[in-house]
C-alpha cells in the first residue's frame, strides 16, 4: 500500500500509542502514523524501565506496521486526506483518531515553553530514557504530583538511588483512587524507601540558574520553603491532545466526543483511548483504550459491537529494592506493595462501608456498597479478594439480599 497524495487506505490510524498498536493488532492492513520513533509500547511500565528493572525492550507491545517519526498536521475532511510533517498525503476511508494525551504543565514560575534543565515530564519513553540517564546515586529530585504517576515515579527515582521528595497539593495521596486511610498506608511505604512526602502542598514556582541554558535548582512552596532540586518531574496529570481534532472542526469537550460505535460527529473518523471522551468520561486508562479499541476493530470489521464505557480496576505493585530495609508493620513489608482500587471509594450519607484492618501485616481492605449495588473498594498489602469484588463490581449486579456484607470481604477466607 503507497502512502502518497492520490493513494487511498481503508483504514488510517493516527496515534500508535496502546489503543492504536491494539487496532493495528485487530486490524488487517491499517496504516498506523506515530510520532515516536519507538515501536509501540506499553506505557503503563514506563516505571520500571526508569527503575531499571526492564530494558526499554521488554516492555514492547506486539509488532505492528507503524510510521514512525512522523507527525500528522492536518485533516482534510473534504477530501479524506491526512497531511503528515514529511510531506507525504495519505487518502482514507476510515480515519481513527488514537493521539493521546500530552503531560499538564503547571503554571509555574520558571516555566516556561522550554523546560529548564532538570525538568523532566515523565509521559513517553523518552522522557523515561533521558530522566534515567540524569539520575544518579544522591541526586536530590523532587516530583510534583501525588497521583498514580507521581507515586510511581517517586518510588522508580527512590529505587535509582536518588533523595526524594514528592509533593501533593491535594489532602493525601492517590486521592483520585484511594480513601484517607489506604492513603496514608501508603505514604507510610514510600516513606520506608525513603521518599519524603509532602501532602497540602501547592508548589509555586522553580528557581533556575541564569544564563541561556537554565537549570532547576529548587521547587518554591507557596509558603515561602524551598526543596532543593537537581531534577523535578513533572506528574501533574494529562490533557486529551485534541487539535488535531478541533482544526478539523470534529466537536471536542474535554475530548472528542465519540458515540457507542466511537464515532466522531464525523461518520467517517472515529477516536480511542486517551484522546476519545464518551458519555461525558475522558478515561485515561490504558484498560479503557484497549476496550475501546476492542470495541472499534469490531465495528470496522462490520460487527454490532458497542462501546458502554469501562469500569477499570487500578492496580499498583511498588517493589521495595533489596538496598533498602522496610521496616515491619509497613504495608507489603519485606518484598513491597500490592494495592487495588475500584470505583468510587469515597462514602456517600446513605452507603454502607465494611472496613478490615490488619496492623501486623500492613492489610487493608474497604468497599462501599451503595443501595443493592457494590459502588468501589481499595484493597492494600492483601489482594486475595481481588478478583471476586472486581467482577462482582465489573458485573454491576444487585447483591443477593442474604448477602453478609462482611463476606465480600472474606469470602477468601479472610486475613
């Protein structure tokens, strides 16, 4: 199949993220345009490739056809065309949009279009590569952003050898996923590794060296502190990227808005994954877009599938390096942390929440059951139940009215 100005493909990809390698993978002869000059990957390890415990090798998504290095500039919807950045016009008949989403840049003074030395965002596998290569026994890093990524990160750079401060503008960690108590079970494990957690904390600028090249030297606090910082990573979230979309004239939100087929308010161009909002939901999960890919090779095949949105499950394992002792009591002591998270965690007036504790071995379990219906959970240090509450959640089934609620917590036989 030619990709040049007058040649037509029946399906074009633009994006060869997770969703995209997925479709390609469900697909017979699409044409898969990235931007990265790696092969598709699997971005939920980039962690432990900065934690070196993977090569960059390992964590490669199946092989698919990609061109690679090349960037999309724009969609001619008229006529079906996409214009990429090395001149080349490819013809579609299908065009899905699987872009992604680019890392938030806070609004930071000392921020500017170009990062300072030091700074690193830590979304694709270059940013991983040059943020390992920069780290080293001691360094002093500083993370901003308390989230899954941040966490992950915080844990990776801790692993490198590097003193770590993390800082959470929010009331505990994680808090997206987790209630206050798995929270602070956590922030407990990452202290053992010697990650120094600041929760209520709102970073208000960096301060750089002067000269044509600047380079962090500290994270300021809007209280005036400052933490000292050889490198910052920056895990302050991430935006749906949409322009290609919103040049095109395709309606976007928060993320270009999809139906149940995951199609664009063009019945021709379709999108998954990070970039994709439907129903209201952007998800920015790697589940979710494989799902939805799932869902849309199905649809191209001629199919009745139809996308009804994901209900995720979040898992996190942070591994507590053999340099580093943990002390006993602390969740996932001595080989590290097994957490999950489902749904909603947090209570509503009216839920009914069953909690089980375990001190001794750093086990916590929660779930919230809202009316006849299991609404979320967190389970740390001891996933046992996992499996049954997922699917019991997954499957949104009223619970039996006999139903001991204490049992969706021990029906593994407990701690």
């Amino acid at each position: 199949m030619r990709t040049q100005s007058g040649n037509t493909a029946r399906v074009v990809v633009i994006g060869a993220g997770m969703a995209g390698a997925r479709l390609a993978a469900r697909v017979p002869g699409v044409t898969v345009i990235g931007e990265e000059e790696h092969a598709p990957y699997n971005r939920v390890l980039l962690a432990e490739v900065l934690a070196g415990r993977y090569e960059p090798g390992v964590i490669a998504l199946p092989p698919a056809e990609v061109r690679r290095g090349v960037r999309v500039v724009r969609i001619d919807r008229a006529d079906r065309l996409v214009h990429c950045d090395d001149g080349s016009v490819i013809g579609y008949e299908r065009l899905v949009l699987a872009t992604g989403s680019n890392p938030v840049l806070p609004p930071l003074r000392g921020l500017g279009h170009m990062l300072p030395d030091g700074v690193h965002p830590f979304r694709t596998l270059d940013d991983c590569l040059a943020l390992r290569a920069a780290v080293r026994p001691g360094v002093r890093a500083v993370v901003i952003g308390g989230g899954l990524l941040g966490v992950s990160a915080a844990r990776a750079l801790a692993e490198c050898g590097a003193q770590v401060v993390l800082a959470q503008q929010g009331e505990h960690l994680m808090e997206r996923q987790l209630d206050a108590e798995s929270a602070g079970l956590l922030r407990r494990h990452l202290e053992s590794l010697g990650v120094e957690v600041h929760t209520e904390c709102r970073v208000r600028g960096l301060r750089c060296t002067d000269g044509a090249t600047p380079a962090v030297r500290a994270v300021e606090l809007a209280d005036g502190y400052e933490l000292e910082a050889e490198i910052t990573v920056l895990a302050c979230g991430v935006r749906p990227r949409t322009g290609l979309a919103q040049a095109a004239g395709l309606d976007v939100r928060k993320g270009v808005l999809v139906d149940d087929e995951l199609r664009t308010s063009d019945p021709y161009i379709h999108a998954v994954g990070d970039c994709a909002e439907h129903r209201g939901t952007v998800y920015g999960l790697a589940g979710a877009a494989l799902e939805q890919a799932d869902v849309l090779a199905e649809v191209l095949a001629g199919g009745s599938a139809r996308y009804e949105g994901t209900r995720a499950l979040t898992r996190l394992t942070l591994r507590s390096p053999a340099s580093v002792p943990v002390a006993a009591g602390v969740a996932g002591a001595p080989g590290g942390l097994d957490l999950a998270a489902f749904g909603d965690s947090r209570p509503m007036p009216g839920d009914d929440v069953i909690r089980l504790a375990d001190a001794t071995r750093g086990a916590y379990r929660t779930v919230v059951v809202r009316g006849d219906r299991l609404a979320g959970g967190v389970l740390f240090g001891d996933l046992a139940a996992v499996g049954t509450l997922a699917r019991t959640w997954q499957d949104d089934e009223p619970l039996p009215a006999d139903m001991s609620l204490l049992h969706l917590l021990t029906n593994d036989g407990g701690f």
